[in-house]
C-alpha cells in the first residue's frame, strides 16, 4: 500500500476545511521565510522551474507584482544555478517525468515543512481536477482568501497576478473539448488510429527547456489552463514565472494523476534515450534538491511506476472528455463502409509517412482581429485524399489529415487561439511557452512553437458534402484574448499533410 495519496482539493469544498489544504498554506509559508539563494526555498523551487531576473517586462520577477513579493537577490553562485534552474521540460517526450520528479522534490520541502509544524507525516500534494463535475472548473476557494481561517495571517496561496480567462481576477477554467490525449489505447510518441500526432507524451527530443512542438497531454490541458489561470502578464501565464503561483503544483498534480490514469492501460516508451534521459545525449541530467541540501539525481525510467515511488492517487478514473475523435469503426460507418467490425483499433499505425498536400503563400500575422490565409493545395497529392475517402473500407483505410501552424513566434504567451478550416472549428491551441521559444537565444533557436490539428473530421464532412472538389482551403485564426500594438504574433506557414493509414 502505498504511502501517500494525492486527494482531491475540491474536499470540504475546495476551502481551508480541507486540512490538506490549510497545511498547504502555512508550509508554503515556511518555504517562502527563506532567501532566493537557499536551496529549499520557494523562490529556488520555481526558478527551477523557470526564472527571469532581467529586463522590464514581464514576467521579469523585478516588476511582479505582489504578494507574493518576490525577492529577486541573494543570487545563488553561478554552478547552482547552472546545476539546478531553468530545468523544466516543455515541448519534449520529457514533459510528464521531468515534471513528475519535480513535484516529488516539492512535496518533499512541504512535507517536511508540514511535520515541523505538528502535521501528519503522510502529507501529500492535493490535485485541483478542473475537468471534475460541479464547481472543480473554479479554483478552490482557499487560493482566493487574502488570509487564513485566523482572519488574520496572510494567506500565501493568494497571489496578486492571477488573472484568469476574461483578465477580471475570476479564476476558473474553460477547456475547449479535449482531444483524445486523455483517452486509453493511445501511444506516448508518434500516433496511430486512436491518437493523433504528435502523440500522447510530446516528440523525441534531447533537453528541452522550450522547444517547438507539444504532445498532446501537454497542449491540452496543461498549457489552456496556465493561460486561463494566468491571464495577461499573471504568474501562470509564462513559464518563467509560473512556478511562483502556489496553484502550480496542485495543476500539475493533476497532469501527473492524468498520466497515471492513462498508463492504467498504456506503456510508456521503452526507448533507452527516454528511459535513461537527456544525460545520454550528454547533456544535463535531471536534478533536484532535497531537505538537508542533499541532491536527488533522476531518470524518466525511475518516474514511470507511482507505486515504486510510494504514491498514489484517490482516483484514478481515466479523464473522459466532453467531445472526442470519432474511433476508425465510427468513421468508416460515417464514409459509407458497409462492414466494420473486428477493428483493431490500437494496432492501426500512422507511423512517418506524412504527405505535404499544400500550404499558404507565406508569413501570417494575427493581431487583434485575428487572421485569415488560404491554403493551396497541389493537385497531384490532394487528390490523393477524396480517392482514399471514396475507396473507405476495412482494407483499404481513408487518410487522416493534418494542419500545422509552423513557426508560430511572439513575445506574450498570454493567449489561447481558434483554429478555423472552412468556416468548421478545427481546434484551440495555447501559446504557453511562446516567448521562450521565440528568444534567438533560447534553447532552440528562437524557431517558436509548431501545433498540430487533427482536420480529418472536417475533411469528411466536405466529402460527404460534395464539396472537396477544391484547390484550396480558408484558414481562419481568432484570438480569445485582446492582443495589443505594440505586441506581435506571426504564423511561418499554414500548412496541410496527409497520412496513409496501415494495418
């Protein structure tokens, strides 16, 4: 049995009832009395994380505003910092381990906090299920109270800089439907029939501080919910601030239970590169420190079993979403395919046969009204497409079809997009991560972030319509937050790809 067990914030209400939650709070407290420069300090744990210490702007720690008040010196000497921030794994097959060894580090400052405060010594972290029923989509009450139940004593789970989704201070989450990232019978990387690219996990990568392409665990939920918790310039919305936020780890609690809930049914990969870590491409390892400056060094294999880690989750009910793709069996019904049973869902694999079919005249840019572009699809391979439609049945498999939006670079991460085909939703992406990965001296060049949309359900409908006799195809961008001036967002290319499905 399992030592500690993760439970809902939402108990008692999601309010300072909820004793995990109030033993949250004080030892929050406790980790925040301490200097930037203590290794067991809240401000070291979130500059691992990620951190920002000059310029002027946001989310430059200089200009936060608070509380929390967020000191900025004593710095660490250069080797620590070298050694253990600007650590975090984004847009990597690393995202999940990387952030799981993370919040056992945390825990493990809490705990200790915790105990020596008189708590129990089985103190876990609470996780703040957003996709639960009832009121779970608002933050629990306890992170808005400016003090604890004493009405007297500043409540450190309060934060000044937490904007949320209108930027009016209401805090809650709106998730536009998931895809099927939380779904079982998917894979971690690539894609097959039950899961679209870029796959569950993110892409193969070596260290990956920002990178250019999520998995889809980490595109939806986790980045919609830094942006609509976050706001315009709040904590959670940059990844170099968001680690200040105390809602952080309970949202990612939540990420790390999805996870778990998805290895009830599916492995995660047995690459040694992602096994072993970055540290085999030669690069850093992974790194934390522990009470009693003693240095914890970790792999993505040792986070892969939460039992071997002594954990456990109240619940681990797989996360169903409220909209999803249709399953290969429903779609061949859809396209006129007369038998379609016996569909080994699972075992259908896209693999890297991805096809070019068209892509727009150049460099978008979307400012507050949005976008449009079209994309020109080249005759020799678009048809390729309505053939493999009109030809749909259990032998003969009907192409999946991708739009991509390449090189997407800007310097707020404060937004979430609307993906049009069509006049038909596509889906919503969120530029969490946007900055850092548009910085030239970033860890990936400055070559921004790329998104991935599963179009095929559009695509089918213009078939069955009689309507994907086209040359092209409108692709319309739509901000849900307002983008000012002096602030730009540009788009590389729109493109669209095919892909051949295999038995």
């Amino acid at each position: 049995m399992a030592k500690f067990t993760r439970k809902n914030a939402w108990e008692k209400n999601g309010t300072f009832d909820n004793p995990d939650l109030l033993w949250y709070a004080k030892a929050v407290a406790v980790m925040q009395s301490r200097a930037l420069n203590d290794e067991n300090s809240w401000w070291f744990f979130a500059a691992m994380h990620g951190e920002q210490m000059g310029g002027a702007k946001f989310p430059n720690w200089n200009v936060l505003p608070g509380p929390p008040n967020v000191p900025t010196t004593p710095l660490p000497d250069t080797d620590t910092m070298n050694k253990y921030w600007n650590q975090c794994q984004h847009q990597s097959w690393y995202f999940a381990p990387w952030h799981r060894g993370y919040l056992i580090a945390l825990e493990e400052q809490i705990r200790q906090a915790v105990i020596s405060l008189g708590g129990p010594e089985e103190w876990a972290l609470p996780y703040w299920n957003y996709l639960g029923s009832g009121d779970q989509y608002k933050i629990p009450p306890a992170f808005t109270q400016k003090t604890l139940p004493d009405g007297k004593t500043p409540n450190p789970l309060y934060v000044t800089a937490r904007y949320g989704p209108k930027n009016d201070g209401n805090i809650y989450v709106v998730i536009p439907p998931l895809s099927e990232a939380c779904q079982g019978n998917t894979i971690y990387t690539g894609s097959n029939s039950a899961t679209s690219k870029p796959g569950y996990g993110g892409p193969e990568t070596k260290f990956s501080h920002d990178g250019g392409l999520s998995g889809n665990l980490e595109s939806n939920p986790h980045n919609m919910v830094h942006v609509q918790v976050g706001g315009n310039d709040g904590l959670m919305s940059d990844p170099d601030s968001a680690g200040l936020d105390p809602i952080f780890y309970l949202h990612h609690c939540n990420i790390d239970r999805m996870w778990a809930a998805w290895n009830v049914k599916n492995h995660n990969p047995i690459n040694p590169l992602w096994l072993g870590g970055p540290a085999l491409y030669g690069e850093r390892e992974f790194i934390m420190p522990l009470p009693d400056n003693k240095a914890w060094v970790y792999t993505p294999e040792e986070m892969t079993s939460l039992a071997k880690l002594d954990y456990t989750y109240d619940d681990l009910a797989p996360t169903t979403a409220p909209l999803v793709e249709k399953t290969l069996s429903q779609r061949l019904t859809k396209l006129g395919a007369q038998s379609t049973e016996n569909i080994q869902e699972q075992n259908m694999d896209l693999g890297n046969n991805s096809e070019l079919v068209g892509a727009n005249a150049g460099q978008v840019q979307i400012d507050g009204s949005g976008a449009k572009t079209t994309v020109k699809l080249e005759s020799s391979s678009w048809k390729n497409v309505p053939n493999s439609l009109m030809k749909a049945s259990v032998s003969n498999l009907p192409d999946q079809v991708y739009l991509q939006l390449e090189n997407v670079k800007g310097t707020r991460d404060a937004n979430i997009l609307s993906v049009s085909v069509n006049h038909q939703l596509a889906g919503h992406v969120s530029l969490f991560g946007l900055r850092n990965a548009s910085n030239k001296d970033g860890h990936n060049g400055g070559t921004g972030l790329t998104f991935i949309l599963n179009i095929t359900d559009i695509i089918d409908n213009l078939f069955i319509n009689n309507q994907l006799d086209i040359s092209d195809l409108d692709v319309t961008i739509l901000p849900d937050n307002i983008i000012p001036a002096e602030e730009k967002i540009t788009v590389g290319r729109v493109s669209i790809y095919r892909e051949e499905q295999q038995l």
